[in-house]
C-alpha cells in the first residue's frame, strides 16, 4: 500500500466543485492511519445519474468504514475538462492512495492520470473508457470497470425497432462526441436502426445536457415533421427531448428512449412518454470501481479490465 502524504477523513456527501467552492485539497485531521484513501471523481453533479453513482459509493464506505476513507468530487457540467483535470491534481497533492475516474472526455485526462500513477496512486477507470491508442501511445494502462455501452444501446434501439414502421425516419442525440461513452452509445442506435431498416436523418450532440437537448431537440422537429423516433444517449437528453416533443404536440407521433435509468425517466416511462432506457446500475458502478481498486492496493492481481452488467428496461420491467 503506499504511504499517504496526507491523511483524509470519509467526506459524508458531494464536494461539489464549481467556480465558488474551495479549490484547495481538504484538510484532515482524524483519518486512521495506513487506511487506504480513495477519491470519486466524476463528471457532472447536475446529473442524476451521478448523484446515484454518489450515494451508492458513499453507501458502501458506511458499510465497510474500517476498510477505506473515500472523498467524492464532481465537475460543475459535462465538459469542463480543466476542473476535472484540476481535482486530479487535487487528490495527487493530497495523497489518496486510488483514483476513481469517470472522465469527461476519453483524452484530455490520460495525461493527468499518468501524473496520479507515477506518484504511486492506483487509478481506476469507470463509466467512459479512456482512449485505448493515446494509453498505448502514452504508455500507460489503466483498468476500465464499466459496461458495454454499444450494447446496452443496441438493446433499447431494438426495443423501439419494434414498434416503427419500415423505413421510419429518426435522430440521435449523442454526448459529447470525444467521450468514447458516446461513440459507443451513438453506434449501438446505428447497429440497431440498420438492422431495423430505419433512416437516421440527423445525428447531433447535446453535450449530454437536458436544456441543450430541449433546444436540439425541438430544431429536428421543425426540420423533420416526419420523425418517429429521437434515441437520446443519456436519460437527461432524453427528457429534454420529451419536453420539445410534448412542446410540438407530438406525443403521438415521436417516440423516445434513452441510457441510465435515472428515477424520472422511470416515472415517464411508466406513463408511456419514453418507451425504453437501459441500466448500468450507477448506483453499483462506482463500487465496482472501488473493489477493483481496493485489490490493486492491497497487492492483490494485477490490473484488468472489468465488464460490469448493463440491461433494458421498459414499462414492463419496471
């Protein structure tokens, strides 16, 4: 295990970073000595998906409050990448002995990392795969613990597949298009549309945000009256899109799935406004992330890739 440069207290909820909080590592006075630190840091905090991903974390080190300390962090939106690469810094000053890592872009933070584990700190890769060629380019190897996006997206865009029509006309919403999440998700809507014989007349990002994909989503509408579909990469887009759909009276005629199963596409899903989502259990994803780092510091294996599951949910799984 190494030894922390600093110690660190178990912070009970989200430090969430924006322009008016603390930039400095936090103080500790009261951790227990040699016990391993490990710090979340994930992507937007304005997202329920990541509030989920919080309190399943910090859930578990309550469970198991003598094996580890755990500190959580979050960036203010999807693609502020310097505060994210900043809170790295952060918890490299600080000591942490793992990083856990849901990265807002799959390139701009290889460098960073590397930093973490020349330091001697464990990291750890979850939600968004990190860019194969620039690890190997950088020489770097870092475990990714997540899903199969590409198939979870597959599976929902199946779903919808079965209730449209041959040579049905429909968009995708994707997130930010450097984030390797996005591709992933954006090609299983691809595989599934293909196979299915629909038309994909528009692909555009909306940065994963529920406001942005509202106005996205009501421009596809105006430019194509015949749309059936809009497949939204994430729960957020997806309810921005429900929103411009409602909007433009449309209810009846666009149909909408997304990816996460936050707990208000749960509730439209029940009322027929989203037909489908998928499930990669965020509550469960950092954890996952959490074992797998707890093993590497204890000495225990060696670092690989994990494959986390990921299923489809509809009005009839819920």
């Amino acid at each position: 295990m190494k030894i922390p440069r600093f110690s660190s207290p178990l912070i009970a909820g989200l430090a969430a970073i924006g322009l008016s909080s603390c930039t400095e590592p936090e103080s500790a006075t009261d951790a227990t000595p040699g016990k391993p630190q490990v710090a979340l840091i994930m992507k937007s905090l304005a997202n329920e998906f990541f509030k989920t991903m919080a309190d399943g974390a910090e859930a578990y080190q309550s469970e198991n409050a003598e094996q580890f300390d755990l500190v959580i962090n979050g960036i203010k939106n999807e693609t502020d990448l310097a505060q994210q690469v900043a809170l790295v810094e952060q918890m490299i000053a600080r000591g942490v002995d793992a990083i856990i890592i849901a990265p807002a872009d799959s390139k701009a933070l290889i460098s960073v990392l590397k930093r973490a584990q020349a330091e001697g700190i464990t990291v750890i890769n979850i939600d968004n795969k990190l860019d194969e060629k620039v690890l190997a380019e950088a020489g770097v190897t870092i475990p990714f613990v997540g899903p199969d996006n590409r198939e979870g997206a597959r599976l929902v865009g199946e779903e919808l597949a079965k209730s449209l029509d041959s040579a049905a006309k429909v968009a995708i919403l994707e997130g930010v298009p450097t984030a390797f999440n996005a591709q992933q998700r954006r090609a299983g809507f691809e595989d599934a549309m293909t196979a299915a014989g629909a038309e994909v007349v528009t692909v555009q990002s909306a940065q994963w945000e529920m406001e942005k994909a509202n106005t996205v989503a009501a421009a596809i509408l105006t430019s194509n009256p015949d749309l059936s579909a809009i497949l939204a990469s994430n729960d957020s887009m997806a309810l921005g899109a429900a929103a411009a759909v409602r909007a433009a009276g449309k209810e009846e005629q666009v149909q909408i799935v997304g990816f996460d199963n936050i707990s208000a596409v749960q509730s439209m899903i029940k009322e027929g406004r989203i037909l489908a989502t998928a499930d990669q259990h965020g509550g469960k994803l950092a954890v996952f992330g959490i074992d797998a780092a707890l093993k590497l510091v204890s000495g225990e294996g060696e670092p690989e890739d994990q494959k986390t599951p990921v299923d489809l949910v509809t009005k009839e799984t819920l």
